[in-house]
C-alpha cells in the first residue's frame, strides 16, 4: 500500500495555521473513530486526546503517576497506571473497538514498538490509529515539567513504510513540525481497520 504525503494546506479545515498541532490531530481522531463504542489509549499522558472521543467506553494507560494525577479528562474517562508495553496482560483479545498511539511509538525501542503493534492487533476489534513523527525527530526533557524525562526520550524513528508492514494505510504530513527546524518535519498517521 503506498504512502500517500499530503502538504498541511492541501487538507484545508483540518491540517491548517488555524488549528494547533493538537486540535489537528482530534479531528481526525474523532473521524476515524467515531463507529467506536470503546477505545483504549496507550501513552496517554495528559488524557486529552481520548477525552475527545464520544465513545461511551475509554481507557487510559500511562505510566508516570504525574501525568496521571494531572490529567485533563472528564470522570468518564478510565485512568490505568500501568507500562503499556505489558497491555497484552491486562486486555484479552478483542477488548475493545479501537487502540489509539498517538505520540507514543517512537518513545519505545523499535522491537518492543513492533511487538507492541502485535498486541494491540490483537486487543482491538475494529480500528488502530497511529500518529507518531516520521524520520529524524530527536526529543529529551519533559515539555510538561513533570519529571517525565524518562518517558519523553525518543528511542526510535519511524517511516511509513514499516507501519505499512503491520498493515497500516499511512499519510505522511509535510511540514507538520515546522516548530523544530532542527527535526524532519514530517509526521504519520497510520491507520488499521480489523
């Protein structure tokens, strides 16, 4: 399946200077999940991005006690401390509608990513969404000041193409991080119907 790149203005309304990276991001997040009864997050940090969602049943996991303890999400949403990278022991197969990884992948080493990708094939009944910066996008710190740092380390980059390979239909975003001149600027969205 190739990869199809999109420059940001050729998707106007969504990928545009108007909307932050965020708000881009949840739009079509909540497109390609709208038929999702249940999501599952892994690496959901903040909780934003599922608390966006409307399906009547979503699950966070995060690691960092901070993160969690500074969520921005209604009581709706369920918060799991736990390493998502062990989410396999928690869910069975076909728990839930959707699994969403956004930011999340390239803060792993490629092989646990990749079997990480295995599992959620697996706990997922329907939908997979990924997004993730694509080629070289160093990062170390915590942009939230929460002691983080541990966790925000990039570990691996990332092309389509290997996303591809676990069956993903991918868009490659130009200019996406036009933030950090000294990174690729380009990211994926990575998508997986079951």
């Amino acid at each position: 399946m190739p990869t199809v790149t999109l420059p940001p203005d050729s998707v106007k309304g969504v990928f545009s200077p108007e909307n932050s990276i965020r708000g881009q991001i949840i739009q079509v997040l909540q497109e390609q999940m709208k038929n999702c009864e249940s999501v599952l997050e892994l690496g959901a940090g903040h909780f934003e991005m599922i608390d966006a969602l409307t399906a009547p049943v979503r699950v966070g996991v995060e690691i960092h006690p901070p993160y969690i303890e500074r969520r921005s999400c209604s009581s709706s949403v369920v918060a799991i401390r736990y390493d998502a990278t062990r989410v396999a022991e928690l869910f069975t197969e076909n728990s839930f509608d959707g699994v969403i990884l956004i930011d999340f992948i390239e803060h792993l080493e490629k092989d646990t990513a990749l079997q990480l990708l295995d599992d959620v094939a697996r706990i997922a009944r329907k939908t997979i969404f990924v997004h993730c910066p694509a080629g070289n996008h160093p990062q170390a710190g915590d942009a939230f000041g929460l002691g983080g740092e541990e966790f925000q380390l990039h570990r691996s980059s990332w092309e389509p193409e290997e996303l591809e390979s676990k069956g993903f239909a991918t868009v490659v975003i130009d200019g996406f991080f036009d933030d950090k001149p000294e990174c690729d600027s380009r990211a994926i969205v990575a998508l997986r119907r079951l």
